[in-house]
C-alpha cells in the first residue's frame, strides 16, 4: 500500500483521537515532548512517526499501540478512508483544474468530518441518479472544457504545427485519403475494412485499433466525414505522443481518468484540423454581419467541410467563444427512436453558467417545443439526410430567450434512429451587436418551458405531462403565505 496512504491515514486518526481528547496540538506536544510543528506535519499526513515516538502517542492519549496504527478508520472517517484508498486523487489530473493536491489533503487533515459529510453526500447523490465512474470522468473534463470556455491554444498549435511539417493546405477542405497516406506511410498504420461487420454484436463501432499490428479496423458503413474524423483522431495520438488512450470509437469504457482526457484531446486536434479556426472565423464574420438570416448560406458553410453537422456544431462552441466573446451558450446532442414518444439528452456543454436546457434525471417529458426536438419529429417524418432550423427560445421560467440553431440527421448504424445537434446562444446586447440577422422578423420565436412538470405554459397541445411539480411548488408557496398571515394574526 503506498506510503502516502499510510500517513494520511495516521494523520487523520491521531487528529480525530487529539480533539475527541480536548486536545489543542500545544496540549499534546507538552504532554508527549514532540514539537507541536512535528505533530502538525503528521496530522496533515506529511510525516509519518517513528515506533517508538507511536509509543510515547499511544500512552500519553491512551490508545492501545495496535489501534494507533492500523488502517481501519470509525464510522466517520470511513468514507474519506475510501476516497483515499481508491487513489482518486492520483487517478484525476488535478492540476488541470488549477488545483494541487496538498491543498486538498489539507482541507481534508483540517476538517475531516465536514468532508466526510460532503463525500456522503454526493456518493448518495451518485448512487440515487446511478452516475457510473465513466459519468464521473466525462462530468470532470466537460467542466474542463468549461472552464476553458472550450478553447485550447496549446491543441491549436500542435494543428497548425502538424499542418506545417505535413504540408496540408488548411485553406481546402481536408479528404480521408490525405491523411491515410500519412497513417500509413508514416505510423505505419494497417486499414482492414471488412473485419467489424462479421459481428453483429458491433454493429455500434466505428473503429477499433489494435495497437500490437498496428491495425485499425473500420466499420464499412462510414461515410467520408467519419473516416476523416477517425484518421484525424487517430494522427493526434501519434502526433501528440499520447500513449494512454482509447482503443474503440465510440468508447466501451474507460479505465483511467487520462484515457478520458486524451480522448477529448485527440477530438478537439481532429475537429481542429477539419475545420481550421481562421477560416471558419473568415465565413461566420461575414454571415454575421448580413441583416437577413440566410439558412442557404449558414448550410453551406456547414457543407463546405469535410464534417459531419455534430463536428461543425463543436468547433462553434470553440470559435464562438474565442473570436466573438460569446460565452454564453449551450450544445445539446438528443437522440430518438422513429415512432417513439422518447428523447434522450446524450451529450451537453454549457458555457459561463448552467443555461437552460440542461439534462434531467428524473424521467421528466422535454419540452416539446424546443427545435432540438422539433426537427427529430420532422426527419423522422421527411426521411432527408439532413434538417435545419432556427428558433428564438423564450424560456418563460427563466426570463431568458436563446437563439437556437439545430440540425438533424440519421443514424447510420442504427434502423430509424434519428440524432439532432443544437447550440444555443443566449439573447443579450453583446449578442445584438454581432448579429445582424436578430432583428429579421422570418426567425420564429417560440414559448419554452424546461420539461412538461415544470411548465406554466397553458393550453399547450404538445403538453405530454401535467404540471405535477410547478403545482406542488404553487401549493407550498400558497401554504407559506397563510402559515405567515397565521404567524401576524395571533403575534397580537
């Protein structure tokens, strides 16, 4: 067991045993001759006392030697025990986060059972909403990202740097066979076509890559988009000298935090490199300043790369930020069955603060009237390879209103299953100055609620639930009201 679990371990019990006392550290220096600065450093798991100085503790505070230094903790303590021994702490980056360990183990050695009641408290959550460890990891790099705003200068570079020494012309769209030639000439990279599709059971995967041959296997039903973005992601971990990496596209499961990590940054690099920063910066700067929304120009931009519309919708919420200072807005990805009444909420980013819509975990009914949904209903119906439409979303709840853009497409592994990408981007004044088009009268505006229970929508023919939870909420409000008006009655 590693050294550092065993000190912080005895830190924490010779802490918890000192205050049960009615210890101060002063007291328990002077009644065991250690310097108060040495039984700090332990108590913070620091430092880890001789034998004999164990002795002198276990006498002066009258604790049988064996129950000193064994590593099983009370009730209280056990879950940071837990937290501990998982190695969580080394498993994360925390760095990336701007946190160092020691800091955190601090808070931890300082108040122990104040972080213990937290830790309960959200495995509590955890296990009532069933968030896996892989939730836990891909929750921790979309924080990332949104801390980041989304925009890595560092994964930008190495783009431009491996388009340098490759001689890719970022000014033209990039093919799927640009970049097998450098897979193969210079990883020395296997493409076999034909082995995924002997086995039904995936039917889900993209690719695999055995890294032992160097063999990447391909699904046959890609199309060029796909393969592209697979050959991109697959450069940036040669290029990027990432070793700790997924082997599957999509994922199965994830085995360490890094894997997760590595996996958005082989991603961002590929979505990076299909669609270059300057030149998309180029087309949205003069679209944004036309008076009219043109959705025949906005889809050929979309078009004029080699990417599928969920690719394009992301490297928005990258650009969007950096180059136009817009912070303030959301990517949703929802996914539905042909002929169900289900949509499920798969994949989400919000910039500056939790915008509206946002995930639910309590089998609530999405409103119906967001265009995310909408337009699932519509090619589920028209059959089209690709659905657009924008919509002003005014959340009445909220008192906020969102420009929305969403496309729908197929899935082309799965029979009748439909997936839609939308951003969002909050209606303010900065937002009125970079956008002409908001004030064309053709975008239509469009009353939202957040999911059917919480609505106050009425009269609504797309309504699939009541408004179970805005009552209960009418009806404590209204129950808070006359308890106060009892409390002023009989005060006199």
């Amino acid at each position: 067991m590693e050294k550092s679990y065993i000190k912080l371990i005895f830190g924490l019990k010779l802490k918890q045993i000192r205050i049960d006392k009615n210890l101060s550290l002063f007291g328990l220096s002077k009644l065991s001759g250690l310097s108060k600065s040495y039984l700090n450093e332990i108590e913070k798991g620091k430092k880890y006392p001789k034998p004999e100085k164990i002795i002198v503790l276990s006498e002066v505070l009258d604790v049988p030697y064996d129950e000193m230094v064994s590593l099983k903790l009370d009730k209280n303590l056990a879950p940071v025990g837990e937290i501990l021994k998982s190695n969580i702490l080394n498993e994360i980056p925390l760095d990336i986060f701007g946190i160092k360990e020691s800091n955190l183990i601090d808070i931890i050695a300082n108040a122990p059972s104040k972080v213990n009641a937290f830790i309960s408290t959200i495995i509590k959550i955890a296990q009532n909403y069933n968030l896996s460890r892989e939730s836990f990891f891909l929750a921790s790099v979309r924080s990332y990202q949104e801390a980041n705003n989304n925009y890595f200068d560092d994964l930008e570079n190495e783009v431009k740097m491996f388009s340098k020494a490759y001689q890719i012309d970022l000014t033209k769209p990039v093919s799927s066979n640009e970049l097998l030639e450098i897979l193969v000439e210079e990883y020395g990279y296997n493409i076999n076509d034909s082995e995924l599709s002997k086995d039904e059971a995936l039917v889900n995967l993209r690719s695999v890559f055995v890294p032992k041959t160097r063999t990447l296997l391909l699904a046959n039903g890609i199309n060029e988009a796909q393969r592209t973005f697979i050959y991109a992601k697959e450069i940036a971990y040669n290029f990027m000298n990432i070793e700790s990496r997924l082997y599957t596209f999509p994922w199965i499961k994830f085995r360490i935090f890094d894997e997760v990590l590595n996996n958005f940054y082989a991603s961002y690099f590929a979505g990076a490199l299909i669609i270059p920063k300057d030149r998309l910066t180029s087309q949205l700067k003069t679209f944004f300043e036309k008076r009219n929304f043109d959705k025949k120009v906005f889809i050929e931009i979309m078009e004029n790369y080699n990417a599928s519309p969920e690719s394009f919708y992301q490297r928005l919420t990258n650009i969007l930020a950096k180059e136009f200072s817009i912070y303030n807005l959301f990517f949703l990805r929802f996914t539905h069955k042909s002929g169900s009444e289900k949509f499920d909420l798969t994949k989400e980013l919000h910039l500056s603060h939790q915008h509206s819509p946002r995930a639910n975990e309590s089998n609530e009914h999405y409103c119906r009237r967001w265009v995310s949904l909408s337009v699932l209903e519509k090619i589920s119906l028209s059959k089209k390879e690709h659905e657009f439409d924008i919509q002003i979303s005014n959340y009445i709840s909220d008192k906020t209103k969102y420009l929305v853009f969403t496309s729908a497409t197929k899935d082309p592994f799965k029979g009748h299953q439909y997936r839609s990408i939308s951003i969002g981007l909050l209606l303010n004044k900065q937002l009125t100055r970079r956008l002409a088009f908001l004030e064309d009268k053709s975008i239509k505006t469009q009353d939202v609620g957040l999911t059917c229970e919480r609505c106050s929508i009425k009269n609504c023919d797309l309504r699939q639930s009541s408004p179970t939870i805005l009552e209960k909420k009418v009806k404590n409000r209204e129950v808070e009201t006359i308890v106060s008006q009892l409390n002023s009655k009989f005060l006199s």
